[in-house]
C-alpha cells in the first residue's frame, strides 16, 4: 500500500463505518464540523487526504483494529 496510516488514524477510522471508502470518507467530513482540538482536526484531515488518494482495492487490504484490542488479541 502506498500511504501508511498511523495508529491515531486508524483508531480514528475505527469508530466510523468502514465497510465502504466512500462512507467513511463522507463520515469523517461531516464530523470535522463537530470537532474542535487542533490536533483531531488535523488527524482527521490527513486521514481523509490519505483515503482519497488510495484506491478501493488499497482500502479494503487496511486492517481495522483499534491499537489496544489489536495487541492484546496476540497476548493470548
């Protein structure tokens, strides 16, 4: 995969639907409206810089794990 999500955005995308790129690209446009902190503004914005330029077969190869759950899966 060309871009590489970091572990914010992709707890990030975690909590939106993320069965379809165009949904949770819409999902996270909409929320940027809500959302106030600089920093998760600007998460936000890359996550959705990065979304748009990868392309649907790249988006379906991401792996959809909040970091903590992901880690502790492998623990056992």
């Amino acid at each position: 995969m060309k871009e590489i999500f970091t572990v914010p955005e992709i707890n990030l995308m975690c909590i939106f639907d993320t069965n379809s790129k165009e949904t949770l690209l819409s999902d996270l446009k909409l929320c940027l409206k809500d959302v106030y902190e600089p920093e998760m503004i600007e998460i936000i914005k890359t996550t959705i810089k990065k979304l748009e330029k990868i392309t649907d077969e790249e988006f379906s190869e991401i792996g959809f794990f909040i970091a903590d759950s992901f880690y502790d899966f492998y623990e056992e």
